[in-house]
C-alpha cells in the first residue's frame, strides 16, 4: 500500500478532523472515500437511474443534426 503527503493548514487539518470523527473514521479512510467518489471514472448510481426516464429528451446525434439545421449557409 502507497502512502502520500498532504500538506494542509490548521483550518484545513481541522476540517479534516472534524469531518473523519463525525462519519465515525479515521483521516486515512475520511480522504480515500472523498478520492473514490470524486476520481471515480464511473456515474453515480442516482445518476444512472435517470436514462432513459425524460422520454422528450433529445439524443446527442439529433440535437447534432438541429444544430446543423440551424446553421445558415453561405453561398459566394
């Protein structure tokens, strides 16, 4: 297992104190569960519920294709 340094002022230092002793953690386990849910390359759960729940909403291809309907053409 990897170590790393984080280098944080008092406020900061204090913040992180705070926020580990209140979800019952140590600073260790507080940081990395912020690091996997922010670095994550994955949706959230809540997020990927909603697909295909807005049945009006436009696809990325025909939103696309109205942009390009909306562009005037030049002729010279």
């Amino acid at each position: 297992m990897s170590q790393i340094t984080l280098y944080l002022d008092d406020a900061m230092q204090a913040l992180v104190e705070q926020a580990a002793q209140a979800n019952g953690v140590s600073k260790s386990r507080w940081v990395v569960e912020l690091i996997r849910k922010y670095a994550a390359r994955e949706w959230p759960q809540d997020c990927l519920s909603l697909a295909g729940r807005f049945a009006d909403f436009p696809l990325h291809e025909e939103s696309l294709a109205t942009a390009q309907a909306d562009v005037p053409q030049l002729f010279f």
